[in-house]
C-alpha cells in the first residue's frame, strides 16, 4: 500500500511524540526536553532524550533517533504502513486507499499554519494599540488579566468592522483560499468574503508543539454568541483539542494531575496564581479523545465545571 507523503506529513503533524513514548516508556521532564533510559539498549544512565519541540527522539548511547512512526516501527517492530495506521487513528485521521494525485487537492496544512501564525501576530499587535480600541484592555484589566499572562497566553484582539484582517494578510487568491480554509474569514451566498471575528478578544488554541491551529473569540459588545470559535479545519478538530495544554507542559515540572475547567478565562486565571495544569474543552462535553490524552501525562483528572445546566 502506498501512502501519499503529505497525508504522512499531516500524520506526524498531529502526533503527539512525547505522549506515545511516554506511555510505554517512563519520561521525566528535563528541561524543555524529556528524557529516560533507552529502550533500545541498556543502561544505567538515561540517554534518550525526547524532544516535544522538534517531535523528534534521540539517544546519546546508541544512537538511535527518529519521529513518531520511526518509534513505532523500532519499539513495537511494526512495518512502516501498519506504524501510520496506528498514528492516523489516534489522530482521528482516515488513511487515504489510494495515492494523491496532481490534479487532486492536496492536504497540504503548512500554508494554514503559516497564515494562522500571522493572524496572531497580527491580533496580538492591535491589542497593543491604544490607537485601535481601548475597550480590550479595560476589559482585560477588568477580569485581572495580567499583562505577563496575556504575552504568555498570546492573547489579541480582532477590530471592530467587517475586513481588517483581511486587508492586512490576504492579498492573492491563494492567501485568501488558505484563510479560508483555517477558518478566520467567511463567504457568504453573495460571494462577498469578510473577517469572521470582529471586535471580540482572542484566544489562540495551540497543539502539543505550540502551533496556532485555531482561535476562540469572546465578544466585547452585545453580539452573539458571546463565545466563537474557529470552524473545524484539517488542523483542528474541537471534540480532540484542549485549550491550555500546551501551556501546561511547558511548565518546569510535568504535571502530576490536570484540572478540566470551562473556559479560557479559567485556565488564565488559575495559571495566573501559579495552578499551571488546568485545561478548558473548548464548550465541548469532554470526550474520549480529552481522557486519553491527558492520561498519557498524568495519572489523574479533577472536573471543576460552572454549577449551571450545561456545567
């Protein structure tokens, strides 16, 4: 069976080297790295060191080195097709039968992940900008948002009116399709194309190597919903994704438990008086896919959810 490279791509994208490993080899935070003793040769000093930056392993005794799928083809003896089935259905990722051919769309998320790195360069820079709006900073100060959490949160702010954003990142046809497709502008029946969030506070929701694959936005005026987030795109699926996670593991120690709250704000807040292993399911019931992830870096999990009717 051949497998189209970038579905391959795609898959080591939205893996979660560290998690694998660690679930069947003991990892200990050390520094940005995590590290053990080599599960391919023995030793008495651990080695093998693992990179969640770089979704890359390496050991200083033997050698041995690789991603995700090279893990599992040395570790379980897997053969290279069987080791991208198993990473794909992690995923939630369906392998294709067939190759991609040219004149096919390929899912090729490098230009989504390019365009939403921008976005929040570019949400964060108008946060910045007294001449823009000062409602989001009063509004920050007003929830005791911090200006140390919010650089470390990466929060920003979408203006008010219908294409700022697209004025000032969309300018061929290719960029505005890849907006489109990581969900920060809308088209209408009318064909006409705008920004879909506007003057709302916004979130950036991060994957395990800290890459903006979406945005959550919270309405400054009366607008509804009060709560948007980006649609589903080949970078994020909202039932899969926990917002804060990546903040949490960049924390000094690895977290020996994780707090499951609501909301963006919570996780802030909590990390913000040094609780730094709180997560938020996106207004999503928690699912499966949440349990076994967050399992795969701590043994235990506290629900701590609003005490109304869909708390």
């Amino acid at each position: 069976m051949q497998i189209p490279e970038d579905f391959i791509e795609e898959v080591l994208a939205r893996s979660d080297l560290v998690g694998l490993i660690h679930a069947r080899v003991p990892l200990r935070r050390s520094g940005k790295n995590y590290s053990a003793c080599c599960p391919f040769h023995k030793e008495k000093t651990p080695s093998f060191s693992v990179s969640p930056d770089k979704q890359f392993y390496h050991c200083f005794g033997c050698g041995a080195s690789g991603n995700a799928i090279t893990f599992l083809r040395e570790y379980e003896r897997m053969h290279f097709v069987d080791a991208v089935k198993t990473l794909a259905q992690a995923a939630s990722l369906q392998v294709p039968s067939t190759p991609t051919h040219g004149n096919e769309k390929k899912a090729n998320t490098r230009p989504l992940f390019d365009i939403l790195d921008k976005a929040q360069s570019y949400y964060c820079e108008q946060l910045k900008n007294p001449s823009v709006n000062k409602r989001p900073i009063q509004y920050l100060k007003g929830r005791q948002i911090t200006s140390s959490a919010a650089k470390e949160f990466a929060i920003g702010y979408a203006p008010q009116g219908w294409d700022n954003l697209k004025s000032a990142l969309i300018h061929s046809n290719k960029e505005s399709e890849n907006a489109l497709d990581a969900g920060l502008i809308v088209q209408n029946d009318k064909q006409r194309i705008y920004d879909r969030f506007r003057d709302r506070i916004m979130f950036p929701i991060r994957d395990q190597r800290g890459r903006t694959i979406a945005f959550g936005g919270r309405v400054l005026g009366d607008d509804k919903p009060k709560y948007l987030n980006s649609p589903e795109s080949p970078l994020f699926q909202k039932g899969n994704e926990l917002y804060g996670l990546y903040e949490a593991l960049q924390s000094r120690q690895s977290p020996k438990k994780f707090l499951i709250v609501e909301g963006y704000m919570d996780v802030i807040a909590l990390a913000q008086h040094d609780l730094r292993f709180a997560v938020a399911t996106l207004g999503t019931a928690t699912s499966k896919v949440h349990i076994e992830r967050l399992f795969r870096y701590a043994p235990e999990l506290i629900f701590c959810f609003d005490g109304d009717d869909a708390g």
